[in-house]
C-alpha cells in the first residue's frame, strides 16, 4: 500500500502557519493540478474549534476564488489545522500566499457568511463568523511562512 503524501509529512518537526505546496499531478493529456497544505494551525498542539473551522471553510471557499484563478476545490483538514487547497495548473506557493493573505483580510470586513442556509449547507447551525474573523486575525498577525520548518 502506498503511503498518502501528507501521511509522510513529519508532523512534530514543521512550524505553522505554512503555506506547503504538497505535490503536482500531471494528468494523461498533459493537464497539471497542484495542491496545497495551508497550515493554520501546530499540528498536535492546536486544533481549530469546529464551528470557526466551518466558518472559514465557507468564507475561504468564497473569497479565495476572489483571489485566485483555478481553484478546484478547498477542503478542511480532518486534524483541524488547516486546509488543503487543490488548483489546475502548476501554481507556485508564493502566489497561494498572496492570495491567501487578502482573502483573509477580506474575512476580517466580512459581515455574514456566505451559504449559511439548511438549502446550502449540511450543517448550516455549526458556524461561527465571529470564531472565523478571530483565527483569521491571528494567523495574520503571525504570518505565513514558505518554509514548513520555520526557519
């Protein structure tokens, strides 16, 4: 059995919040996705309660399609300590960085949100913008690194 990629990520030694760019998959007819680790979060030290965590879901899934071009898709992380983030084409990190850092300032102004409703949501009850806005302040304040060491 192969091994998930992110299943060899050392855990203990990587320093969040990172932004990792994880693999690039080279599709049959020459089409290329990437995907992304965007680490909130120290891994077995801090988990994200689940209601901000669900809140930041439906503002990143909102604002980073604002900021980026591609996305395919956005998906929390069953730890809770970020989120991966899956692109077509051969994105750099850098560029996933900048477009992170102004959607989550774009969640700081955010006054609802969005797709917060039983039709649109299976979970609709489990949100928090206040939650939202306070882990985005903070990950802000501290800064994404490039490098998952820290260093």
């Amino acid at each position: 059995m192969q091994k998930v990629e992110n299943f060899k990520l050392d855990h203990t030694k990587v320093k969040a919040p990172y932004v990792r760019k994880c693999c690039v998959l080279n599709g049959a007819k020459g089409d290329k996705v990437s995907k992304f680790d965007l680490r909130f979060l120290q891994p077995n030290s801090e988990t994200f309660g689940t209601a901000a965590m669900h809140g930041l879901e439906h503002l990143l899934a909102t604002y980073l399609r604002e900021t980026l071009d591609n996305i395919i898709d956005l998906s929390p992380m069953g730890c809770r300590t970020g989120f991966y983030l899956i692109l077509w084409g051969d994105v750099d990190a850098s560029t996933i960085k900048v477009g992170l850092e102004k959607a989550l300032k774009m969640i700081l102004d955010a006054n609802e949100i969005p797709a917060a409703t039983a039709v649109e949501c299976g979970n609709y009850k489990d949100l928090s913008l206040f939650g939202a806005k306070e882990y985005a302040k903070d990950v802000l304040e501290k800064g994404f690194s490039l490098n998952i060491y820290g260093e």
